[in-house]
C-alpha cells in the first residue's frame, strides 16, 4: 500500500506541473480571490461559477474539481490524481462518483454558457479545454 501511494505521489506531482508558456497562462486571481480564465470566473470561497450567461454555484467537491481543471488547463489529469486531490487519500470513492461531478460541472459550463469544455481522454483522465 505504501509503495501505491509513493507512485501516486509521484503522478501527482508529475501531473500537476504548470505551463507557463501557455496562452492565457495562469489563471488570474483577482483581489477578491476569483478564478478568472476565459469567459469565467471561479470563486472558490462562494462555490459560484461565473460566465457570460449567468452564474451557477457549486459544491464542495465540484468547486474543488473544477478549480484543479482551471489550474491545470489544457493538461490531461489522471483520474487517480483528481480522486486524491478531490476525496483524499483515505477515501474509498469509486471511478463513478468522479463521472458524476463531471457530468455536473460540464452542465453548469453550459449554463454560464462558457466556452469552456472538459474533455475525456479515455483510459487516463480529464482536460479542460477552450
């Protein structure tokens, strides 16, 4: 179990490096602590999602998620390495709890109406893609 972790530790890490030359690189926060990228804006400490249609709010755990997508865009994240960020070490979710809040996020991008989609990439994870 132990060495499970370490490897888990190591993709996260792996996972989770930045790409400062990308366009729109990084997400900008603003004074009151807002998300911005693209046509939205997060604001974590509210679990409101904000885009050019209106605004959505959020659980817990999709703020979480979408907050990780947001920063680390345009990156494929493992679905291991979103199960840990988002549920933790000790938890024993399954694959389908992070297929739900998924589903979720993407229909409250539609509704803000964002440019903003998150796409599968099969047998490994996640990106948020413009």
């Amino acid at each position: 179990m132990r060495i499970l972790l370490a490897e888990d530790d190591q993709e996260l890490n792996r996972s989770l490096t930045f790409a400062p030359e990308a366009e729109g690189w990084p997400p900008v926060l603003s004074d009151d602590n807002r998300l911005c990228i693209a046509d939205i804006q997060l604001t974590p400490g509210k679990a409101l999602l904000s885009g050019p249609a209106g605004e959505c709010s959020l659980s817990k755990r999709e703020t979480a998620l979408l907050e990780i997508l947001v920063n680390n865009r345009n990156q494929t994240l493992h679905r291991s390495t979103l199960l840990l960020k988002v549920w933790g070490p000790d938890s024993d979710v399954a694959d389908g709890n992070l297929e739900n809040y998924i589903y979720f996020l993407r229909k409250c991008l539609r509704i803000v109406k964002s440019t903003l989609t998150i796409k599968t990439v099969r047998g490994i994870g996640y990106c948020l893609k413009e």
